[in-house]
C-alpha cells in the first residue's frame, strides 16, 4: 500500500473532489483510507460512558484508497519506488521525481 497514515492527499473522485486532508487510518486489506475533515457521515449513538446523552454524531468515513492521490509541495502525484546503488528502496513522486516526505 503506498499511502501511509499522516500523509496529505486530495480527493480526485467523488462528491469530495478536490478537497485536501491529512490520512487519519489506512486499510490495506479493505483498501480504505479515512482522511480528516473529508467525508462526515451522521451516526445514532446510544447513551455511554463517554456520552451521557446519546444522540447524533457525525464521524469521518472510509473513502477507496484509488479516489485519493498524494499531495506533496502543492503537486498531486503517483507514487512509486526507486532501488538504489547500495540496493535501498526509496519512495519518488512519479511527476516531479523527488523524495517523497514520508518513507
């Protein structure tokens, strides 16, 4: 999985297209990411510990991890890997061929 928790992405699909938000969780194995801000979905909550009321709640929901994209620099890019001469593997943005921030 290339996009990694903390990282910014942008939304390039969907009724969220364009927005710009920092991943929260990452899901490889349903291949969903919950970006923060992105996304609200309302929620019937019981009375708890933690809230004495109830009531509505609104929460991030998981978006497919192909409608989001990396944004580095103000630049949406793919992502990919590069081997090194000492045989290390380094992640690039696929655009403008630099480190990605996050490794």
């Amino acid at each position: 999985m290339l996009i990694k928790k903390g990282m910014q992405v942008r939304v390039i699909s969907g009724a969220h297209k364009g927005s710009e938000g920092k991943v929260l969780f990452v899901s490889p194995k349903k291949q969903r990411v919950i970006v923060e801000g992105i996304n609200f979905i309302k929620k019937s909550t019981k009375p708890s510990q933690e809230n004495q009321s109830g009531g509505i709640v609104e929460k991030e929901a998981p978006l497919h991890i192909s409608n989001v994209m990396i944004l580095q620099s103000g630049v949406v890019s793919r992502l990919g890997y590069k081997i090194m001469e000492d045989g290390s593997k380094i992640r690039i943005l696929k655009k403008t061929n630099e480190e990605s921030e996050i490794q």
